[in-house]
C-alpha cells in the first residue's frame, strides 16, 4: 500500500480542492467533451442535480485520449471513489479488464454491457424514441422529406436512424428521408459548421424537418434549421430551448436520470443489467413551452399510442443493432 | 567562425524556448485562478515521480518517437511528411490482421510479424504520395495530408463493415488472441513484493523504439544510402550531378518514413489496446512534427523531444484528473511548448547568436 499512501500524500499536498470526501463519486466523460449540449451534458446534469440535492461533491474528468481511459478508471478507484460512473460505450472493453481488480468500487457504464459483478450496465432503447420522433416529424412535414443527421457513422448512430425512419414511414409510407453521416473520425461529434452545411444541402433536397443525432454537431444542425425556417428534433437533452418555436421536439435519453440515480445509489449501487426504455420513462420525447405550438393534438395523440404500443410489446421497433441491417431506407 | 557553440545550438536554445512556454503557460493557469506552481508539482509529481506515472509517459513516449522519427528520416531528403497520422493508421490495420488472421505461438514472433505487418501497411500508404512527388512533382505536403482523411475514411469503412465483431457497438476489431499480447512494464519490471508500473500501458515496443533511433541514426549518418537522401536534400541538382537518382531516393526515403510511422501502431494497437480502435492514434503523428523540429531531426533529439511531449501528455492527464483545470487549457499548454520549440525556433536563436558574437567581439 505504499504506492498508494505515496499518491494519496501528493494528491492531498496539490489538490486544488480541499476536503476530498472518501467515497465521492467519479464521473467520466468521453472524449466529446461535457459540454456537449446533448449526451455528455447530460451526464453532467445528472450529476449536478445530485451535487445540489445533497450538497455532497464528485470528482469528474474530460478524457483527452484513449490510453487515459484505464488511468482515469485505475486513479479514481485507487483515490476511494465511488461508484465511479463512466459515459460512452468506448469504455466498454477496457471496464471489463479493470472492474475485476477493484471488487469494492461499483462501476456504473452508460450505453454498453459489461459482464461483471461490480458493474451497473445502462443501455437504452433509442430506437424507439428515434421511431417516436420520427413519427411526429412525418406528421409535421408539408413536404413529405425529412432528413436524419447523424454524427459519426457508427452502429449506434444507425440504430438513431434505423428507428427514425421506421416512424416517418409508419406514418406516411411514401416519405423520403435524406440520411447524411457527419464523417468517419470521432471529430464528426463536435462538427457544427459540418452540421450546418448538411442541413442546408438536405433543405435543398426538400427537406423540412431534420433530426440531428450527432453530440456537438447537432448544435450548427438546430441552428441552420431554425435560421433557414424549417424544423429540426434535437437529440439526448431536452434541446428546445435553444431555438424556441423552431425545434419540434427533442427525443430524451434520460442519461441524467441513469447517473443521478447510480450517484444516489452510492456504494448501495444495485449492479446488472439496466434497460432504460419507453417503458420505464428512460426514453420519450421532450414536450414544453417551447415546442408546445408545435405539437398538434394528432400528433401527440399519435406519438403517445405508440409509445403506449411500444411499452405493452404490441409494437416492436426494430433494432439496428440486433443484426447490422435495417428493414426500411 | 560566425557560429554560436554546438553545446548552446544543442541544449541552451531548447531550453530557453521551453522555459518561455513554462512561463506563458503559468500565466495562463494564474489567469484561471489556480496556482501554477502546485500544478507544475501535481505534473512532475503524476508523470515522473511514481513508476506507473513513467509507464505512461514512456508510452506516449514510444508512439512519438515513431512519429518523430518518420518526420525527421524525409526530412533529411527535404520532404515534409504530415502523413504520419494516415500512415500509422493504416500500419494499425497491418498489426490488426497479423495478429488477428495468424495463430502465434509466442508473442515475440507475433511481434515480429505484426512489426512487419505495421511496417509495409505503413511504407505502402506513403508510397502513393511519394511516387506522386517524385515523378508528378504533386507536392508531398497537400498528398500526404489528404491522404490523412482518406486512411481515416479507408480504416472507418473496414472496422465498420468487415473486422467489427457482429453486434458490437465499437468500432473496433475483436480483442487479439492471448499469444500475441506483449509484455507490459508491468510484468517485466515487478515483483511480487514490489509492483511496478501497475496498469500503465508501457510495454516492450519501448525497447524497440530506442532501436529504431540507433537503427536510424546507423542509416542516416553511417550507410551509402543515408548519404544519398542528406545530399539529395541539401541539393537535388548536385545530388542529380553526383549520380544520385533523385526519384528512387525521394522514394525510399519516404519509405522508410511510412514505415516507421506505421510502426507506432505496434505500440498503440498490439502493445495497449490489444484491439484496432479506430482512433488510436490521436494526433501523434502531428506531433511527430514538433518532435522531430525540436529534436532537430537527429535520433538523439527526437528520443529527449518524445520524452518531453510524452511528460507533457502524462503531466496533463493528471492535471485534468484532480484540478479544475479545463482540457481545453491542457491544450493550450502543450500547444505553447509546440509553439515555442517547434515554431518560434528562431525568436529564441537570433538574439542568443548576437550574444555569443558580441560575446567573443569581446574576448578577442
């Protein structure tokens, strides 16, 4: 333990600071950064929703590189904290060699499995809340075009617009969604001016509702939409606000409830399997003020059917994930 | 002599710049409010003062001085290769299929075979932009940059659709058989009652790089061919006059340039990962520029520049780990040393050279 009381000396000398608890909790952000507007945000907001509720402090770090993701797992585990909550399925692989050696810190892992005893694994369905969307944007089109930016091109951003394009059609069978990809490299998260120029080419295809699942990206999406005068669904956060009147809806991953509630677990946390769905509140669409003109009666009549269908199992959206394909263009 | 010592040349106008760099970057962590000195401690303390510290800043050490070298080898022949990046990841992709389609016995020939494997991936993906160069006479900077986006384009494609295990997320490859995995630090250096470099990512591939820079200073400074691609450099008109075939050196030096950078990925892929992930490269072969720059292209300097930037990435992680320093001013500090040791060389030389002159004026 000599290491450990050598770093725990240091760590106490320099940091800034004081009065770190022992069992604070760890938060980990991807590399997209915590203030994405959208999935990492909301982590973060989860996590400060708690800080505030209790008045109690957690520690948190921005991830600049890859091999950073083991050390910051090993350093906050080897500092006492705990549940140490980490977002991104990147993570993924390298939990699953850490979590064995550290048998009393629990692990929480937004968006991927992890098989281990000490590890929470919360994993939501979005495909169903891209098809409640979807839905509402087919519904909301004059044109009968809807466009689907997504950020990088990666299964899970497929999943996004497998499920989209499965509401606009459940809706209007004839309808053409334009799909567009941000780019190959993790820079296509934190791309607006890429958004932005994807927006513009897609309005020029017809398109009148965009749906960007895209991190950072979506931001230039909102923004073009809104200063063009179409409409756009935001992603992850409730991102009505940022354009109001001009954004129809958002599709909510309530990542902030998943780590609000690991943080108030604590030590208690309960480990397994987590499905977040429309079913048990993990997914949906944003409604307020901001949208409320928006949203017809129709349409909200429609997309709570669904969703009533979804969580009864009468209606299943396929997952894109389940095999790699998408039963619908 | 109109010179300034080689001593100073060396050792005095780095150090200048690096203190320059310290100085503005504590300016920059006082105008956040925090306390430069405690963080300067809190980066020596995180990247040289504990062993698992030096096993990362060792590891990123080892990919720059691949990279660093790759910059510094075309250099001599006056190519300016910022392919790096592309180059190392397709050189992953090489290290991806040996060790995922071969069943090694034992990780030191899987080692050498994915060394092998990195080395041609690699050497192939700046061949292109080299033959461009020698016999189109498209510019080596513009082919090679682009050629960045197009192996990040090419590597998303395959590990999206051909090497991505059926139903995961990541955009990676399967995890590497237990024969090919290297020997960490870790299990080389500790002891059942002393552990070293616990969790750190540094691994045998060290080893390898050190060769890499003996290997290299061999080549440049000691063989016929080594000799061709300086002359070339210096002049390709004389170089032309002297009986050197300016095409076939331009191309082998660029060559060997791919192949070193497509080494890294030994590193990064076989030696941490144990898996390709898509962005396992993460800018080292940018930095390969500023590494070779600072180490005037010479193996030894490329070595102390790597262990430098390899400080610095280390010392920075544990910044952004227990201060509230945001990464993004992390950032602008290893860009400040990039800027003062790389860039503004000569703000730093000049004035230094006119002291040493008046200096000797003086004397004499």
């Amino acid at each position: 333990m000599t290491l450990m009381q050598k770093f725990l000396a240091s760590a106490a000398a320099a940091t800034l600071c004081a009065g770190a608890a022992v069992a604070e909790p760890a938060l980990i952000f991807d590399l997209g950064g915590k203030f994405d507007k959208s999935f990492n945000e909301a982590a973060f907001a989860g996590a400060k929703r708690w800080a505030d509720e209790t008045g109690e402090t957690f520690r948190e770090i921005e991830l600049q590189s890859e091999a950073q993701r083991e050390q910051a797992l090993r350093r906050f585990a080897e500092n006492g904290n705990n549940p140490i909550v980490m977002t991104g399925f990147a993570f993924g692989n390298v939990l699953g060699e850490v979590a064995p050696d550290y048998p009393d810190t629990k692990f929480a892992i937004i968006d991927m499995v992890v098989d281990a005893p000490n590890v929470r694994s919360v994993v939501f369905n979005e495909h169903e809340g891209s098809y409640l969307v979807g839905m509402m944007a087919a519904m909301a089109s004059e044109s009968g075009t809807v466009g689907f930016i997504g950020g990088m091109d990666i299964p899970l951003i497929r999943k996004f617009a497998c499920g989209y394009v499965q509401g606009v059609k459940a809706v209007n069978p004839d309808a053409t969604v334009i799909q567009n990809m941000t780019g190959t490299t993790p820079a296509a998260w934190n791309d607006p001016v890429k958004g932005s120029e994807l927006t513009k080419s897609q309005i020029s295809q017809g398109a009148d509702v965009v749906y960007a699942a895209a991190g950072g990206t979506g931001v230039g999406v909102l923004q073009t939409a809104a200063d063009e005068g179409i409409l756009s669904v935001g992603v992850d956060s409730n991102q009505n606000y940022l354009h109001p009147g001009k954004v129809l809806t958002s599709m909510l991953k309530r990542v902030d409830n998943a780590v609000y509630d690991a943080m108030t677990a604590g030590t208690d946390l309960e480990t397994g399997i987590n499905v977040m769905g429309v079913a048990n509140g993990g997914i949906g669409y944003a409604m307020d003020d901001y949208n409320a003109e928006l949203i017809s009666e129709e349409m909200k009549a429609a997309a709570d059917e669904a969703a009533a269908k979804i969580s009864s199992g009468e209606l299943t959206v396929h997952d894109y994930m389940s095999d790699n394909a998408c039963p619908v263009e | 002599m109109d010179r300034m010592p080689a001593w100073a040349d060396a050792v005095l106008v780095p150090l200048i710049s690096l203190l320059l760099a310290a100085f503005l970057s504590a300016l920059v962590i006082i105008a956040i409010g925090e306390n430069p000195i405690d963080a300067f401690k809190l980066m020596v303390d995180g990247a040289l003062m504990r062993s698992s510290g030096w096993g990362y800043t060792l590891y990123y050490a080892t990919n720059f001085i691949f990279t660093g070298l790759a910059v510094a080898v075309a250099f001599h022949a006056r190519m300016f290769n910022i392919g790096g990046e592309g180059q190392a990841m397709i050189g992953g992709l090489g290290v991806a299929l040996v060790c995922l389609y071969i069943p090694w016995p034992h990780w030191s020939l899987a080692l050498l075979g994915s060394c092998l494997g990195a080395a041609i991936f690699g050497a192939a993906w700046a061949l292109i932009p080299a033959y461009l160069q020698a016999r189109r006479g498209s510019h080596i900077v513009i082919t090679t940059i682009m050629f960045n986006f197009i192996a990040a384009a090419f590597l998303n494609y395959v590990l999206v659709n051909l090497l991505r295990p059926v139903g995961a997320m990541d955009p990676a490859t399967a995890k590497f058989p237990e024969a090919t995995h290297l020997p960490t630090f870790q299990d080389m250096f500790s002891t059942a009652a002393s552990p070293m470099f616990r969790g750190a990512p540094a691994n045998v591939t060290f080893f390898l790089a050190l060769l890499a820079c003996l290997l290299v200073w061999l080549l440049i400074w000691r063989t016929r061919l080594g000799y061709e691609i300086r002359a070339l450099g210096h002049s390709e008109p004389a170089a032309r006059y002297a009986g050197i075939n300016p095409v076939r050196t331009v191309i082998i030096a660029m060559l060997i340039s791919g192949g070193l950078a497509g080494l890294m990925s030994v590193n990064t892929t076989q030696g941490e990962a144990e898996r390709l992930i898509l962005n396992s490269i993460e800018g080292a072969g940018f930095i390969g520029i500023a590494v070779a720059l600072m180490g005037r292209n010479h193996p030894l300097g490329v070595l102390l520049a790597a262990m430098l930037f390899g400080f610095l990435y280390q010392g920075g992680a544990e910044l952004a780990l227990w201060t509230n320093i945001p990464r993004e001013l992390i950032v602008v500090i290893q860009a400040l040393v990039i800027l003062f040791t790389g860039a503004l060389d000569n703000m730093v030389r000049i004035p230094l050279e006119r002291i040493f002159l008046a200096f000797r004026r003086g004397n004499s």
